[in-house]
C-alpha cells in the first residue's frame, strides 16, 4: 500500500532537470531534420484545380507552354526502364531485361503450342456461352 502511494505521487523536475531534457530533445530533433532547398513539381497533381469561366475571354487566351514543365511530365509518365539505366529496387529487377532470348519461329514445334480446338472444345465453349446467356437472362 504505501509503495503504491509513494509512485503516485510524483515530485516536480528542478530546472536543472529539465533544461536537461529540453536540451536533449532539441539535440534529436536537430539530428532528425534537413533543410529542403530544391521543390519540384508534383506529376500527380493537376494544374488548374478551379475550373475556368467559359464565356470570360481573358481566360479563353492561349498561355505559352513551359518545355520544362512539360519534360518534367512527360519524364514522369515514362516507364522505369526508359527512365533509369539500371533497375531502382529488388523488384524492378524482375522483367528489367524483357528482350527475349531467342527469336519465335512459328514453324518449330519444339517452341510453339498453339491452343487446339477440338469437337469436346468447342462443345464445352458452346455450354459456357450458353451458361453466361441463362445468368444474363435472371
């Protein structure tokens, strides 16, 4: 009972005390941060997000367009392997290189399966066509 007491009363930190902690966590916060000096533009914002005025003919005037910007975007909308020379992640590395080995000749059987139809087939295609049509019809 009394140690149960004693913890919850809890005696004020001296100044000493807590300059102490404020200074340590002025030092972790300082440690933590960085100073952002370049911005870019974000390519998943849109540009305009109020719509114009339609009948307003100072809006209707056609701007200039910003080739920076522009590259900016069209960069952005590639695919990594146009954008970068070599894969970014673990998982990029995956269809990095999607050039086949080897060239598809139709004629050699070794390489090529097409798909078959036979009268079972086409039979089975024709049930599943007719299944689809029987749900659509509920």
């Amino acid at each position: 009972m009394a140690g149960a007491a004693r913890a919850t009363t809890k005696e004020p930190l001296d100044l000493v005390s807590q300059n102490k902690i404020f200074c340590e966590t002025v030092q972790k916060e300082l440690r933590c941060q960085r100073l952002h000096t370049e911005y870019g533009v974000n390519p998943l914002l849109k540009v305009h997000t109020v719509t114009r005025k339609p009948m307003s003919w100072h809006d209707n005037i056609e701007e200039p367009a910003d080739a920076k910007f522009l590259n900016l975007i069209h960069h952005a909308a590639l695919e990594p392997t146009k954008k970068y020379k070599e894969p970014q992640t673990a998982n990029q590395e995956i269809g990095w290189f999607s050039t086949p080995l080897t060239s598809t000749d139709r004629s050699d059987k070794r390489l090529n399966f097409p798909s078959r139809s036979t009268e079972i087939t086409r039979y089975m295609a024709a049930m599943w066509r007719l299944k689809e049509m029987m749900k659509d019809k509920r």
